[in-house]
C-alpha cells in the first residue's frame, strides 16, 4: 500500500470518527487532524527539504525548487548503474538523479549522484512537480 493510499485511508477514518462521535470529547479537534492530514496529503508547493526528498524517496515523486532557473529540472530517486571508479556500468544502485534540459542541444541531461547545496537544504520553496 502506498503512502498516499494510507493517507486516504487515514482522512476517510478520522472524518468517520467526527461524524459518529460528535458528542466525545476529544482534546484535539478529530475534524481539524482530518484535514490536516488531507493537507499534507495534497500539498505540492512550499515544503522543506526534508517533506521534499522524503516524497522523492519514498513516494516516487519528482521534486524542483520553484527558484531554480531551467525549465524541466528535477531531482527524482531512481536505480543507477555505478562502481567505485565512477563507471556507470558496474554496481545497480539507488540515488539522486538530477534532470536537466542541455540548452545548447536541446537533449535531456542527467547529473548522477545529485548532492543538494545548504541553500536547497535549509529552502521551504520546494514543490513536487509531474
């Protein structure tokens, strides 16, 4: 089950609660966690870097600084074929691969083994992109 289908199933069980116990006294209001949960669960802009490379991680997703300068960049986590002499033909991996347009060719790029600079990391403009 993935992590958005969990999600779902979380919202759709704490509107339930709401709904069949509105006399309960809960210290924390279920319907308000309900949709915060449905926020998180649908937000794409204005996350950390850290609510960023997790959905990139972990939930497949495709992730981009709204500030960056070129158009169709984007991190994704994805299998790479790399040994330690840096050959990208030896060990199957996992890592950051960083996705660019070549705007001189016009062909797609990709930078492997992507390391995010402190000014990505301490950044809450990330978003998830398609």
């Amino acid at each position: 089950m993935k992590n958005k289908e969990i999600l779902n199933r979380l919202h759709d069980f704490l509107g339930k609660v709401v709904r069949d116990c509105p006399d309960q006294e809960m210290g924390l209001e279920a319907s308000d966690l309900a949709d915060d949960v449905w926020d998180v669960l649908h937000a794409t802009e204005g996350l950390t870097f850290g609510q960023a490379i997790d959905a990139c991680r972990y939930g497949g997703a495709k992730i981009q600084r709204v500030n960056w300068n070129g158009e169709g960049q984007f991190v994704r986590y994805e299998r790479c074929l790399v040994s330690e002499q840096g050959d990208l033909n030896a060990v199957e991996s996992h890592c950051f691969v960083f996705h660019f347009v070549n705007r001189k060719t016009g062909g797609t790029g990709l930078q492997v083994g992507w390391l995010a600079s402190q000014s990505d990391m301490s950044a809450s403009d990330w978003r998830i992109v398609e």
